[in-house]
C-alpha cells in the first residue's frame, strides 16, 4: 500500500512529491528545527537538500516501505510546511514514525492533530499494535505531542543530534493506548 491521503480539520496530510522541494527546502532549513534531529542530517542544509531527500525517499514510498506525508494547511500558505514520516518493520507488526513541522507554525496544535490521523491510519489501516518513537531529551514540544496522543516513555538511550544533545527519551505508541487517547476529551481529539 501506498501513502494515502488523509485530512484533518486544518490540514490536509498528502504523499511526498518532488514538487514539495521548494517549500521543504525554505521551512526545513531552520537551525530551530535540525538542532533537534540525528546528526545524520546535513548541517548546514546544502541547497539542494529538499530535492536530493525527496529523490532517495521515491523509491521506498512506492513500495510501501515507508508511508511519508506532508502536512499541507487548508488555508494559506498552501505548501508543505512539515512532514511526517513512517517506517514499517520488514514483519509489519511494528514500526517508527519521525515528524517535523515549520517554525512559523509551532505552538498551534497543527502536528498533534496530524499525528491523530497518522496513528488513526497505522492503527485501523495497517492494523499495527505498536510503533516506536524517541526524541532529543530537549525537544519539550515533540515530547508534549507524544504525550498528547497516547505514547508511552520506556527510557533513554543515546543518538548524536546536531546541537551536541546524544540523550533522547524512547517511547512506543499502542493501538490500546492510543484508542484510549483518542476516546478521552483532551488535545487528541482538539482540532
């Protein structure tokens, strides 16, 4: 299976394509946003970064290796201004997800409900039971969104991030628990 569309009530969660480099490449190139990623990311972000990232994600995105969405506002601007990606285990009963979101957007609750669809689709679509997620122990917003839709912290472990942060916080994402976030009135449920 390929990556569906999905929508919320702000935005419209859509598969990656070449065309998305332009916008990835203005909103991505952000200090505030790769300090916080694996050192595996260039830094500084070369000006061909976007396209070259989209071009080696193509072939895993037909083959449902990996599900990637952008996260595209119903409202102006009507470009990517982030992106959530999920990898699926070689058994497809686990998986991890990433995210990322332009600073301009932050603080507006736009990724938590992203994420509300995405786990809405690796739950009741891929029928998954759980996937993993982690980030850097200083990202305080990608922590209060896990909290919000349903992960669960299982400790630490160590990943080198381009702001000299290795410590990162590990934390999985049931099917239960997420169906419990779900259901109880709260931020996954707020558009």
């Amino acid at each position: 299976m390929q990556t569906p569309t999905l929508e919320t009530p702000r935005l419209v969660l859509r598969p990656l394509s070449l065309d998305d480099a332009p916008a990835i490449q203005k909103y991505f190139n952000n200090w505030n946003i790769i300090q916080h990623l694996n050192a595996g990311i260039p830094w500084p972000y070369p000006d061909d970064g976007a396209e070259s990232f989209i071009r080696s994600c193509l072939p895993k995105l037909e083959t449902g290796e990996v599900y990637m969405w952008v996260l595209v506002p119903k409202t102006e601007p009507r470009e990517a201004i982030g992106l959530i990606d999920f990898g699926v285990t070689r058994n497809h009963h686990h998986g991890n997800r990433g995210f990322w979101l332009a600073e301009p957007f932050w603080g507006q609750g736009l990724m938590t409900e992203a994420v509300a669809a995405t786990n809405d689709f690796i739950f009741g679509v891929l029928k998954l039971e759980k996937y993993t997620v982690c980030n850097a122990v200083v990202n305080k917003g990608s922590r209060r969104i896990k909290e919000k839709t349903g992960a669960r912290f299982i400790g630490y472990g160590e990943l080198a991030h381009h702001s000299g942060e290795t410590e990162i916080e590990i934390w999985d994402v049931t099917r239960e628990a997420w169906l419990a976030a779900k259901s109880s009135p709260g931020p996954a449920n707020a558009p």
